[in-house]
C-alpha cells in the first residue's frame, strides 16, 4: 500500500500512520507563480492500493477550493501512474452542507462533490462524521464510508460526567439522530443510560429563531453535541438555553473546528465548562489560545489508521464504527460490510 498526506493534514497524516502501523510516503507539493499548483507521488504506485489524506475545511493558507483541488489532481495522478485502486481519506468533507435546495435555483453542491471524486477515479471514499448521513449515500455512487466519533465522545463524556448521569443535547432539531445515537452507544457499552434533550432552530437571512425546548436539565452536566462549530452561534444558543434551565456544568462537543479567532472570543466569553474538538480539520491556533484550557482535542488518529488498516488488509471495518454508517454502491469491489 501507499499512504499519502497532504501538505494540510500532514500533522494528522503522521500521527495516523503511526496509529496505523503503516509509514507516510513522500510526495512533492509545489506552487507556482499565478496560483497553479502541482503534486506528484515520489514512490512508484503502480499497482498498489493507495491512500490520500487530506481534510478540505478552508484555514489562513489554502481555501476549501485550493484544498479539493489538489485532491482530486493528486488522486487522477496516481491513476495516471498506475494505481490499483484509490481511497481518498477525507475527515471534512467541503460543501457537505448543501444537500439540498432550500431557495429557488440553489445548487446541490455535494453532489457536484461526489461527481469530482468519480471523475478523477476514485473508489472509495471516507470521511468522518459527514454532516448529513442520508445526503451522503445518495451523493455518491462510489463506496462510501462514513465514520463516527461515538466512542471517542462516550469517553470524554463519561469522564467529565464525574459519576452523574449526563444529559446529551442537541442544539437543533437535524442534529437529534446524532445525539441519540451518542445516547444510545453510551448505554450500550457502559451501563450508562444519559438523558436526552434538543431544541429546534431555525435559519433564514442569517436570523437563528425558535423557541422549543426538550428534555430535563435541572442540576445536571450537559453535553451539547455537533458536528461542528463555526461561527459558533448555534452551541451558544443552546448553551444560554440549558443553562436558563438550571444545568449545572455546560459541555460543548464537536467533530469539526472549524472555528477562528472571532468565535472563540464569543465562546470563552460564555459560562461554559468544556469544549472538545478533534484534531479531524485541525484547529486555528489563535482559536486556541483564546480558548485556554477549557479547550481539550480528541485525535482521531487511531480510528483512522485502524480503518485504513483494515481497508488494506480487506478486512471488515464494522466493529469499529456503527453499522448504520457504512453503504456501498456500484462495483463488483464494493460492498456492505457488517
């Protein structure tokens, strides 16, 4: 096999091969003046199964734009050269937020995505808790992985819990199958059976609205739960709104940071116990200085390499991950895996 980070997931790529048991092959990345770029493999991969990691979240050096297009050249170079069958490793997925037309003649940008990926030749593609499952599935006509951070999360949960019985939140109604199946994974493997609550959101014109409240948080550690932050408006919310209802300690738990320096300021600014990220899309630096030591990253190096891992060695990746998120299509190759 080959395994490949790009230059903005090198950090990751590093500490997922060691995770993995497998070494980072070298490739050239070079930029040339007027904005074109090129990037080439530095090791024969004729032949082989490779593996590119690279997260397209926007940051202060390269767009999201930038970061997919690089990609997707990469992974058609190592077509060119030969390549048995290519796996893009993608944590964040740019544009997975627009799945669905919502205004008259709006784009389903996604989808366009997943056309990229099949163009370029690629046959499989994983990413990390994708914004919305469904809009995934059917996005891509390649094998599709999605990943979750269940485990990871129950842990940190279960130890910020301090013995209490915790609350999983959800700061809007599109993300209550997310928390509840946290809920659920968490009774399962501990024992543990948390409570429940969300609070329903609306947006238009940039103005959050509505007024739902569910769940019982009086005196209890309550964890909201996301798939990412950004702006951060949305975690605050319903952090104010727990918090008027008398929770005790405020958790904020999220996959993606995709946060700067202007939402940090807004939530170090607010009553909160804990904010957790993964290192998936990386995290801004002067977002984490702002933050302090109420900030804690999760790695998600070891489930990525473990997947990859297996993936190479054609072995089933079901007991790493919920079985509801993994969906194969078109391809002898291609598979449901249990």
């Amino acid at each position: 096999m080959r395994f490949f980070a790009l230059n903005s997931s090198r950090d990751l790529g590093r500490a997922l091969a060691q995770a993995g048991g497998f070494t980072v092959s070298p490739h050239e990345e070079r930029a040339f003046e007027g904005g074109e770029h090129k990037g080439r493999p530095l090791v024969s991969v004729r032949r082989q199964d490779v593996y590119v990691l690279s997260s397209l979240n926007g940051d202060a050096d390269l767009s999201a734009n930038d970061k997919l297009c690089r990609l997707l050249f990469f992974i058609q170079t190592c077509r060119d050269h030969g390549a048995r069958r290519v796996t893009a490793v993608v944590p964040y997925m740019a544009y997975a937020r627009k799945d669905r037309r919502t205004k008259p003649r709006d784009p389903v940008t996604i989808r366009y995505v997943a056309q990229l990926f099949e163009a370029m030749g690629t046959d499989c593609v994983v990413t990390l808790d994708i914004h919305n499952l469904q809009s995934f599935q059917n996005a891509f006509r390649i094998w599709s992985i999605n990943l979750d951070t269940q485990a990871l999360f129950s842990a940190e949960i279960a130890a910020r819990a301090a013995g209490s019985v915790p609350v999983i939140f959800s700061p809007d109604s599109g993300g209550v199958k997310r928390a509840a199946l946290l809920r659920d994974a968490m009774a399962a493997a501990g024992g543990i059976a948390p409570g429940f609550g969300f609070m329903e959101k609306y947006r238009s014109g940039g103005v959050i609205s509505g007024d739902l409240f569910a769940g019982e948080v009086e005196g209890r550690q309550v964890f909201i739960v996301d798939d990412m932050i950004v702006g951060g408006d949305t975690m605050l919310r319903a952090a104010e709104a727990v918090r008027a209802h008398g929770a005790a300690g405020v958790h904020l738990l999220a996959t993606h940071a995709l946060m700067g320096k202007a939402a940090a300021e807004k939530l170090a600014a607010a009553r909160l116990d804990s904010i957790t990220v993964t290192d998936a899309a990386g995290v801004d630096g002067e977002a984490a200085r702002v933050l302090g030591s109420r900030l804690k990253i999760a790695s998600v190096a070891t489930l990525l390499g473990r997947v990859i891992s297996r993936l190479d060695l054609d072995q089933p990746i079901g007991p790493l991950l919920s079985a509801d998120c993994i969906t194969a299509a078109g391809g002898t190759s291609c598979k449901k895996i249990q």
